[in-house]
C-alpha cells in the first residue's frame, strides 16, 4: 500500500521493552506505532527488548494500525542487532534515528534489504540535508525529533516554535517533493491539552501529515487535529459539485461561497475527501 494514502494523524512511541504496553497498544485509537528499541530502552534492557518486541509483533492484534520500529544507530554497540532483528520482524517499516545523510539510510538498508525505511530528522546537519534524505528510494517517511534538534541548536523554549520553523520548513518541502509521508515532533508537556491542541493546529497548518506522540492521552487531540473537520468536507464536496457543473457548462472555473475555485482546488478537496474516507475505514 502507498503509505501516502492512509492517514497517519496520531504516531504514539511504545517502549519495546515493556509487555504490559505493547499489549495496551493493540487498543488505542492511533494510526501508527513507533515501537521504540532506542531512547525509551534502558542499556540494560537492549538486548531483552528485542525478543520482547518481536514476539509482541509475531502475536499481532494491531489492525490497521502502521507497525515502525525504532532502532539504535548502527554507530551504537546495539545497531546492528537491531536492524537485524529489526528486518526478521512482522513490521510495516524500520525507523533509523539521527540520520544526517542518505548514507546512514544506504548503510541500513545494506542490512535491512528492501525493508521500507523511515528516518528521524533530530540533527542541524539532517535539516540541510533534508532534500537528499528525503529523495532516498527506500525512505517511506520522516519523523522529526524536535526534542534533540532543538538541544542541538542551544534553543530556548518558546511555545511557537519559532526557532525550529527554519528546520521544520526544510523538512517538510523536502518531504513533500519527494511524496514522503512526514510527522511532527512530540509535545512534552502530556498534560496540557491547550498547549498540544495549539501545537497539532500549527502542524497541521504547516502541512504535517501527523503527530508523534509520548502518552496514549494525547491521542484524541492529535487525531481531530488532523483529521479534516466537518466544515472541510462541506466545503470539498459543494467545491467539487461546483466545478463539475461549471465544466460541463463549458466554464473552467466556479465560485463557492464568494470564492474562485479552479482545477487545483479541486485536487485538494478530493484529497479531503479521500483522506476522511480512509479514516472512515479504518476506524471501522
């Protein structure tokens, strides 16, 4: 399946070492998993993680929900295992963190085959690189890591993000040239539903397809965030309607609610609607 045409709204990290959450994971209202093998593992659990991950994945239970591992980097003392393990794993895509450079992906997908990767853009040095990383035939999707990005540019915190949109934006038009699915990074503060639902609104507003997210909490914001709302489908079908009647009235564009609507508009409402349809779906 085109990992374009599903909607990837919520994406909640779930530490691989822990059943009791893996199993809680098969339930939660998410559209993808990050089954993470790296920051959320102590060093100790590494190794231990990784069967505890996989038998997790071998017994499945988790529909329709997209499966991405995490792995350690390969300059780790746990990469390699990982990838390893990571490649023989009932998973839908491999995600490499800090990677910089498409060499880090073409050094993973050494090990990994023809695995699907994800990379995780956390470094100022990935941010300038973004184009190249994103043109990468095995990458499906980018997750920002705006945590790590955010200590390496000696940021200080501030609530618009101003100082990360420089990356952000890099990032996102580097996605989108190359029709790569891309994810926000994560809001820290799990218990501040205001300040989430202002930082999924900005996502979405710069064109994120989604949110990574650190507390099953968070998840219903996330989702009505980036879902289209009642009002957008509205909108989509009267545009549509609109613009199918003034072509076959031999008119190339059509107005809607005092507005010109022309063939790209109509693109845009029709990947509403598709994207409404495809969460209709898989919410069953």
């Amino acid at each position: 399946m085109d990992p374009r045409s599903r909607p990837y709204r919520s994406v909640l990290y779930i530490p691989g070492s822990k059943p009791r959450a893996l199993d809680k994971a098969r339930s939660l209202p998410v559209d993808a998993i990050i089954f993470d093998l790296e920051d959320a593992v102590a060093a100790e659990e590494k190794d231990s993680a990784r069967a505890t991950l996989a038998d997790a994945l071998q017994q499945g239970g988790y529909g329709a929900r997209v499966r991405i591992v995490r792995i350690n980097g390969l300059d780790t003392a746990w990469g390699r295992q990982d990838a390893e393990a990571a490649a023989k794993m009932d998973c839908d895509a491999i995600l490499a963190p800090k990677v910089s450079s498409p060499a880090d992906l073409e050094a993973l997908a050494e090990i990994t085959a023809d695995r699907p990767l994800w990379a995780m853009m956390e470094t100022p040095r990935a941010m300038l690189n973004a184009a190249a990383i994103a043109a990468h035939p095995a990458l499906q999707g980018m997750v920002m890591g705006t945590n790590d990005l955010a200590k390496d540019m000696q940021t200080r915190f501030r609530a618009d993000r101003l100082p990360l949109l420089s990356g952000l934006g890099l990032c996102l038009l580097a996605a989108k040239a190359e029709g790569k699915v891309i994810v926000d990074g994560v809001y820290n503060a799990f218990k501040d539903d205001a300040g989430l639902e202002v930082e999924c609104r900005q996502g979405r507003d710069m064109g994120f397809d989604g949110k990574t997210l650190i507390h099953p909490a968070q998840v219903d914001i996330a989702n009505a965030a980036f879902a289209p709302s009642e009002d957008e489908i509205d909108l989509a079908r009267r545009q549509i309607a609109a613009f199918e009647a003034a072509e076959a009235a031999g008119q190339g564009v059509a107005v809607v609610d005092g507005r010109i609507v022309e063939n790209l508009h109509v693109v845009t409402a029709r990947e509403i609607l598709a994207k409404a349809d495809a969460i209709a779906g898989i919410s069953g």
